[in-house]
C-alpha cells in the first residue's frame, strides 16, 4: 500500500520525448486474441470473476459490494462463506480504494480508462465525482453480454457521468478513445483488470497506449499475468528487475504490490493458493503525447518570437 500513498507526492520531473498527438498517424492496433466463439473461453474466464465477486458480496465482512454481479452468473448460484480471502477479490478492492481516492481526492482526475473482461461493474458500483469519463476497453461480443444484462436489471452510470466502451478488437484503440473523448492534455487514472492477455507483445501494446495518452504525473495499476515474467528470464528472482525495465521503456515507474500486504492492511486472511497474476501500481514520469506537442509548440514561438526580436534590434 506504500506505493499509493506515494502517490499523493507532486508528480516526478517529466522526461521529454518526441512529439505525437491523438492524431498522429502511430497507431496501436487492436489487442487481437482468436477465440474459439463455441467454446469462449474469454466469456467464460469472466464469468468466473463476476461469480468470486457475487460470492465475496454475500461473505459477512465482504471486501466490497458488487450487486450486480449476480446477473453475469448462470443458476445455481453458489455462496462460498470461506474464512480466507482470494487474491483476486484483495486486487479488487485494493483497485477500488485507488481509482476512488485518486478522482475524489486529487484535482483533475475526471479520465478513467479501465482494460477489462468485458464484466466490470466498475463504472456502476463505484461512487464517481460528477462529469467523471470512464472508459472501458474489453472484448466486445463479452461487452455486449454484459451491457444488456445491466440494462435489464436496471443498472444506472452515476448521474452527470459518461460511459464510453472501446472494442479491445479496434483496429486503432488510441485513435478510437480519443474519438470518443479521451484527451491526453487531461489527467487520467488507467486500470488493467481482466482484459484477455495473450501474449508479451499484447502488454507491451497496453504499456505504449497508456505511455502516450497517460499526461505525466497519471497513474497505471492493476494485475497482469504473472506468466509474462518469464517470457525472458524463465526465474521469479528476476521478476522484480524484469518489470522496472518493461515499465521504465515506457516512461513508467513501478511497484510490485504485495498479496500479503494488501490483505494485512484490510485484516484480512489471504487464501492459501498459487495465484497467477501479479498486482502492480505505477507513475508516469514522461509527458503525454499531446504534453509533448503542446511543449514543442510553445518552444517554437518563443524561438520565432527571439528571432523576430534580434531581427528589430539590428
């Protein structure tokens, strides 16, 4: 928890990059996975995590309270009252309290990007500061699913918010979220929670998107599989160097967030079990894209206004 609370500090120094915009030509493609549509695996895997947070609601001290995961889960429903707490409903929670404290506690935080299974109940359950913009990017046919579930039980964004879902199928997912509003001269908060990652390149394709649009000072946190680690260097000893160098190429600074922590923060017991993702929170340190372009275009009117004033003194 120590990492969040760092984030409280003023943002550290900006690194200077090129510039590129919500405009420019780079593209990031879509975040593509070829899926078995009769057996749908990515469907299934969120059903899964809706059924730990139908289960974590009904426990007698739940972590959090998601009344709407219930709709996702097909009958019977089960109601597992274990005395332990799964890692993923600690990532939850502890995912939770840090988009709350950041957009109700720090000026400026109205952008939130959330890269999910296509079930996140996020933008209904949580309690959003008005004219907050939320984005979910998730498998679209999953979104779809679950949009009109939500519709049918009544499920309401938070007055004076807007929700906008980006297909993580997009040909162009910057390009689609700055059409729909992102703007990377804004705060924003960016959270990984499900999304289907299939390979290294795909993270590696989510670390460059949130590089871009994330404006310095803006955070990055959520799970990502722990199997990624060891596309390189094969050995958890390495896992901790391995990440600062993937994070740091993309102008982020990250910290490993530990299970154990978490759940002693909460005074909670953590469930015995391997679990396969690792939790994680970072910081950009590098400007936004459109930080960049703003920057080099005031650079080049000071320069011409020298130039102009040179000029008049000869």
């Amino acid at each position: 928890m120590e990492a969040l609370l760092r984030f409280t500090r003023p943002p550290a120094i900006a690194i200077l990059r090129p510039p590129l915009t919500c405009s420019s030509k780079k593209k990031v493609s879509g975040l593509r996975a070829k899926l078995d549509d009769s057996t749908d695996p990515v469907l299934q895997a969120a059903i899964n995590s809706a059924s730990l947070r139908y289960q974590e609601t009904h426990r007698p001290d739940p972590l959090f309270l998601d009344t709407y995961a219930g709709c996702f889960v097909p009958p019977p429903v089960q109601t597992d009252i274990k005395q332990h707490s799964d890692h993923y409903c600690l990532a939850t929670r502890f995912i939770d309290d840090a988009l709350l404290r950041t957009v109700n506690h720090i000026d400026g935080f109205k952008q939130v990007v959330l890269f999910t299974d296509g079930m996140d109940t996020r933008p209904y359950r949580l309690g959003w500061p008005a004219s907050t913009l939320i984005f979910d990017i998730s498998p679209e046919r999953v979104f779809k699913r679950a949009a009109q579930k939500l519709q049918d039980i009544g499920a309401r964004i938070p007055r004076n918010c807007l929700f906008f879902h980006v297909p993580m199928e997009s040909l162009d997912i910057q390009q689609t979220l700055c059409a729909k509003g992102f703007t990377g001269d804004r705060p924003s908060i960016w959270v990984i929670q499900g999304l289907p990652v299939m390979t290294l390149a795909n993270f590696e394709d989510i670390l460059l998107l949130a590089s871009s649009l994330a404006m310095s000072g803006c955070y990055f946190l959520g799970e990502m599989p722990a199997w990624l680690t060891q596309t390189e260097f094969g050995t958890k000893s390495t896992m901790r160097q391995w990440m600062n160098k993937l994070f740091m190429s993309n102008g982020f600074k990250v910290d490993m967030i530990s299970f154990e922590d978490v759940a002693r923060d909460l005074h909670k017991q953590l469930a015995l079990r391997h679990y396969n993702n690792i939790l994680f929170a970072a910081e950009q340190l590098r400007l936004s894209d459109d930080q960049m372009s703003t920057f080099w275009r005031e650079f080049q009117r000071l320069e011409e206004q020298g130039d102009e004033d040179g000029f008049e003194e000869l």
